[in-house]
C-alpha cells in the first residue's frame, strides 16, 4: 500500500471491518470524554484497570468486548469506578 492510500473495503475480512468501525465509535467517544484525541489514542493502547488490565484496542475486537469498553468509558465519564 502507498504511503496515504487507504485499503479497499472489499478486500478487508467483515471481522477487521467491524474492528475498525468499533475502533472508530470508541476513539470518538474516548476523545469527548478525555477531551483530546491525542489522550483517547494513547489510552486505547495501555492496560487499562476497569478491563482487567487489558487494553481497550484487544478488548474491542470481540463481540462480547465492545461494550464492556463502552461501559467503562461511560464510568469514566459520569465518575463511576466500582
């Protein structure tokens, strides 16, 4: 791929292109809450506590994982760590 191209559609697998809509919708929210998409970025790739120290980029590729990261940025948001 040319530096600046990006994929395809067609040639990425359904599973990657759910991936990055999820990776897209959570770095959003992430960067409302954290008030900087720098921030959002960096926090998407460390272990994270309310995950079980996993980051949120492994933990969005799974089905039952997407909203457990949506739930924990919502705590963040609203001050709810329990």
């Amino acid at each position: 791929m040319i530096l600046g191209d990006s994929p395809i559609p067609e040639c990425l697998s359904s599973h990657y292109q759910v991936y990055l809509l999820r990776r897209k919708i959570t770095l959003a929210y992430a960067a409302k809450v954290f008030g900087s998409r720098d921030f959002a970025l960096h926090w998407f790739t460390k272990p994270a506590r309310g995950l079980d120290y996993r980051p949120p980029c492994i933990v969005i590729a799974n089905d039952d994982g997407y909203p457990q990261v949506n739930d924990y940025i919502s705590r963040i948001e609203y001050g709810v760590y329990c």
